[in-house]
C-alpha cells in the first residue's frame, strides 16, 4: 500500500490531481474557522456546551456532522453540504415523479447538465430559506437562556447572515465540484468525509480525558479494557462496513449473436451486479431527518406535548432505535425503488438482445429483477439498522459521549469508509491504467507449492 502511494506521486497527472484536492479540503477546512459577522462568540460556544448536555445536542450535533464542526462555531460555512444534498434529494424524488425530467434524465450528458443546474438553484434557495430562520434564531435571547449571541440584531444582520450563509454554501458546492472535475474522487462525498475526520483530535481528547483518574472516587470513567474492546468493536464494524459497502449479487447475461452482413455480433457473456447497499448512505440521513424532525421542534418551541415526543425519540431511547431501524429499512426499499428502474433495465436488454438463462425476456425479466432485489435489500437494509443505531447501544452501554461513540459505527464511519473505498478505486484505476502496482497486488498466492504424485 505504502508502494501504490509513492507511485501515485511519480505520475505528474496524477499528482497534481491529489495535491489539488488535498488544497480544496484545506480551502474548506479554512473557511470552518472563519466567524460570521455580528456574532458573539464566546457566549455562543457557552451555549452549545451546555447544549450538548440536553436532548438539543444531539440535533445540532448531527448538524455539526455535515459541517465539519462549522455550526458550533456559526462561522461562514455553517450550513454546510446539507442544502446541496437536500436539494440533489429533492430533484431525485421530482425525477421520478415528474415525466419532463424522467425524459430530461435520459438524454445524456446535456440533460444531466440541466438537472445539475436545477439542483444547484435549489441549493441556493434552501440556502436562504435556513440562514433567514436560523437568524431570527439567533435574535431571540430566550433560546440562549438569556444569552444575547447578536451584537446588533435586525433585518440589516438578518440580511449580512442570508448573504454570507448562503454565499459559505454556494462555495462549498463550487470546491466540491472542482474536485469533480480537476482532483481525484466524489467532491462532495470529500467535503463531509473531511469534515467528519477533522473531529477525530477532538474524540481522542475525550478518551484520554476519560481514561485520567478524577472525580470523587478518584477512578477513571473508562479503563484500558474497555478502550482495548472500543476498539475491536470499530475493526469489526469497519470490516462489517466494508462488506455491506462491496457486497453485490452479480446476475448472469447472454447476448444473442446477430449477423450483419459478412460480420457476426454479440454472442457474448457478462453480468449485470445488484449491490446489497444500493442506497449508501441515503437511508440514514433520510430516516434521521424525519425522526429528528420532533426534536428539532421541541429545541425552538417550548410545548410540554412536544417536549415530551422530543424526549421520547432522543439517542438511546428504546423507540428512538427501533423506530430509527424501521425507517432505514423502509427507505432503504424507497431509495432503491428510484435509482433501480427494472422495467427499464429489462427493456433494453430485450432491445440489445439481452437475456438471462432460463428466464424470458421483457416482463419475466422485469419481475426476476424485482424478486432480487427484494431479497437482497431487506438484509441489506437490516445491516445498514444495526450499523447506524450502534453508537447510540455502544454510548449507552459503556457510558462514552455520543461523539466518541459515533466513529464505532453509524453514519460517520459509513461516510468515511465508502468515501475512502471509491476515491482508492479511483487511484488504482489511474495507477493500473500506467502499468503500475495497485493497492491490491495480483498473481498467485504465496505458500501454495504444487505437489507431484
């Protein structure tokens, strides 16, 4: 592995492509640290640690997630990727619906320009519609417990906060995208991959801090034992990860032969593969958006009915997790139903004439789709379950912050991990395709020596 890096440096192309990328990260990990005017910040950073105390932390620190730490601090990218992943999900959902852009969808790479341009509007308006309500947030010193966090409120900060908010988001779309374009790997999947990294520091503090004796008993809250069992605990999940990630089901395709003229076509074998995750990540930020939704009302309206839901479907509750795990496993099947059309797939194989063994082409292809990938989604969308409601058994059982929790499973480590995966794929494929070793080395398998009878 240490080889396949330093070949990487020896390609020029190469190289600049990951120094570039490495320079937008640091652009973007810059601007995390840059305040947003009219803001005290000390009286802010007060707040969310006793914040972090309640029910509200766990909100904004799924928001802290997707910014990189930005929201805690309300700096110039607070919003973070979030409105530009709404509104990609947004325009994934109209696709299906809307027949314009099914039809706009299918025309190659001018009709994913135009998507991409509707999605980056759509960014821009999500954009202003948070920085205005989290303005007005800001003004109100009854959400601080009587912390005046603006210096000089009115609609001449509310205007200075939509304006930079929203310019912090539109820029973190333009860097991901010239990752997309100039540097190595999924821009956007390396911003939050970035921002998610740039809390480890942080997590090791606290199991150091923890590990320190202290307190009445003068005991340590965590003792090497239990670090050393964290710790096989994150292997086995990041293995777990990987295979969830990788894991495909590969159906079998034959093309007919076709003559034409003096020249025969077709005739060939290959396979069409049906990932076990096909959803990735999605699930996840679906099913927690929905189910933060009542704690999200219950941190800016004070109604004991509300409170009281809130307090029903924070971290660790019992029907927080199994309602989290059902509402994976739910969009998980959704997400699947609009990326993976069958009918379509079984369409243009029949077209190209494409078949599987033993099955007929057009509708009885269509349905064999759908059987499998039925089946093959439903263990898919209970891995998925058990890895995301992890931090929360883990933090509740060993007694550990939610924030060192979450690197042993949950969103964070499906992120880093699938995010790791296709940019060395990318890597890999460059290296390969200039004759160079890979990450995986290839050949025989070293110790099997062949026996002569």
């Amino acid at each position: 592995m240490i080889q396949a890096f330093v070949n990487a440096f020896k390609i020029p192309d190469l190289r600049k492509k990951i120094l570039f990328t490495l320079g937008i990260i640091a652009v973007y990990r810059l601007g995390t640290f840059i305040p947003t005017p009219g803001i005290d910040g000390a009286k802010l950073s007060l707040f969310f640690e006793n914040l972090a105390r309640t029910q509200g932390g766990t909100l904004f620190g799924v928001m802290n997630l997707f910014s990189g730490g930005a929201i805690h601090r309300l700096t110039i990218f607070a919003l973070g990727i979030m409105p530009y992943i709404s509104s990609s999900i947004i325009m994934q959902l109209l696709t299906v619906v809307i027949p314009a852009l099914e039809k706009m969808a299918k025309e190659g790479e001018i009709g994913r320009k135009k998507i991409n341009q509707f999605t980056r509007y759509g960014t821009i308006v999500l954009s202003i519609i948070q920085s205005f309500f989290i303005s007005l947030w800001l003004e109100n010193p009854a959400h601080f417990g009587g912390l005046e966090i603006v210096v000089f409120p009115g609609w001449p900060f509310r205007l200075l906060t939509i304006l930079t908010l929203t310019t912090g988001s539109a820029f973190i779309m333009w860097l991901g995208e010239q990752i997309q374009e100039k540097g190595i790997g999924n821009g956007m999947s390396l911003i939050v991959a970035a921002g998610i990294l740039s809390r480890v520091p942080t997590a090791l503090f606290q199991i150091i801090t923890l590990m320190r004796p202290g307190g009445q008993s003068g005991r340590a809250q965590m003792d090497p034992l239990t670090v050393a069992f964290m710790l096989s605990i994150m292997v086995a999940a990041i293995v777990a990860v990987v295979m969830l990630t990788q894991g495909e089901r590969k159906i079998p395709v034959q093309y007919a032969k076709r003559v034409v003229g003096r020249k025969v076509f077709g005739g060939q074998s290959t396979f069409i593969p049906f990932k076990v995750n096909q959803g990735g990540v999605m699930p996840i930020i679906f099913a927690q958006s929905i189910i933060l939704f009542p704690a999200t009302i219950g941190v800016f309206v004070p109604n004991p009915l509300i409170q009281q839901v809130s307090s029903a479907l924070t971290h660790g509750n019992v029907t927080y997790t199994l309602l989290t795990m059902f509402l994976i496993v739910f969009f998980s099947y959704f997400y699947t139903a609009i990326a993976f059309n069958p009918v379509d797939v079984a369409d243009n194989m029949k077209k190209y004439g494409g078949f599987i063994p033993g099955v007929r082409p057009g509708t009885p292809t269509a349905e064999f789709f759908d059987f499998i990938i039925n089946r093959i989604t439903l263990p898919g969308g209970f891995f998925l379950a058990i890895i995301a409601v992890a931090p929360d058994v883990i933090g509740k059982g060993l007694n550990v912050p939610h924030q060192v929790a979450d690197f042993f499973g949950g969103t964070a480590l499906l992120i880093v991990v699938g995010v790791a995966l296709d940019t060395i794929k990318q890597i890999e494929s460059q290296l390969l395709m200039r004759h160079y070793e890979g990450f995986m080395k290839r050949g025989r398998i070293r110790g099997r020596q062949q026996r002569t009878i």
